[in-house]
C-alpha cells in the first residue's frame, strides 16, 4: 500500500509547500521575528524533512535531528492563540495555493491545525 508521501506526490508536494508556507512566515509581523536566522531556507528544510517523515517518506529528519519531540523543540517560544493563529493563517494558505486532490488535501489540513493547536503552550 502507498504511503500519503507517496500518494500526495513526494519530496515536490511538501517542498512547495514549505517554500509557500514559508514566503508567507516572511511577512508576518508575529512569526518571522520568531526566527533567530536571518535566512529562513534552513528552518524551512527542516519542516520539510520533518513532513515528510511524519508522512512516511525518508527518515532524514531523525538521522539530522533525532526524535521529533515538537512539544519540547517549541518550548522555547511564545506559543499563545494569536501566533497559532498565525501559523495556521500562513499554513492555510501555503495548502490553498497548492494543487491537490481533495481528500488528501483535507487530510494534511486536520494534521497541521490539530498539530499547531498541540503546540500552544500560553494561557490565554
Ligand atoms: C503553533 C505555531 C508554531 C510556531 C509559532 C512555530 C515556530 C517555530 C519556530 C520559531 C521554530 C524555529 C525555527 C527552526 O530553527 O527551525 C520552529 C521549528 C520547527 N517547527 Fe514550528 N512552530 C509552530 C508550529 C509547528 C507545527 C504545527 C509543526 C509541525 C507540524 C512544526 C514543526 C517544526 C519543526 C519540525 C521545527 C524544527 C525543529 C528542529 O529540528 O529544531 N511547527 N517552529
């Protein structure tokens, strides 16, 4: 049986998808100060590698990083509603702009918002 990787077309469909998700963190006024690197491409390869793990394609993402842990990884960031908020916003759009079936796209949608909502870690 072919993995989602596979069936939502591989390494192309989740490099284009974080080079969009990430051409919108570019602009938002509360992600991108987030990001302690001037060049977002190395934070963008590794939600790139982590995705496509997490969807059975290549292990890389764990030789470079080891276990995933998000929870901890997050840990120390502000994670309150708005910047959730502003990752799913980038997020949504990345996926509208891409061309996909639409299951498989409603598929990968509930994985990243129930995924983003896993990471707050603010009270309101
Ligand atoms: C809820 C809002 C979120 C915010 C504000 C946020 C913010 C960040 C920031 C600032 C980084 C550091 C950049 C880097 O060095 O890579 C990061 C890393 C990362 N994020 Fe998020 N993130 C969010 C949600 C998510 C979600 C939902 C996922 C997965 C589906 C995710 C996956 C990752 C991964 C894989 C890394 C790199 C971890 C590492 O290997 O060091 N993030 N995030």
């Amino acid at each position: 049986m072919n993995t989602f990787y596979e069936r939502v077309g591989g390494e192309k469909t989740f490099e284009e998808l974080v080079t969009r998700f990430y051409a919108h963190v570019a602009t938002n006024p509360i992600l991108r100060p987030m990001y302690a690197e001037e060049d977002l491409k190395p934070a963008a390869r590794r939600l790139q590698m982590f995705l496509e793990q997490y969807w059975g394609g290549p292990s890389t993402y764990s030789e470079e990083r080891g276990h995933p842990r998000l929870r901890i990884r997050h840990g120390g960031f502000h994670i309150d509603t708005s910047a959730r908020d502003a990752w799913v916003s980038c997020m949504r759009s990345a996926v509208d702009e891409m061309i996909l079936a639409a299951d498989l796209k409603q598929e990968l949608w509930d994985y990243l918002e129930a995924a983003a909502t896993h990471l707050l870690n603010q009270p309101d």
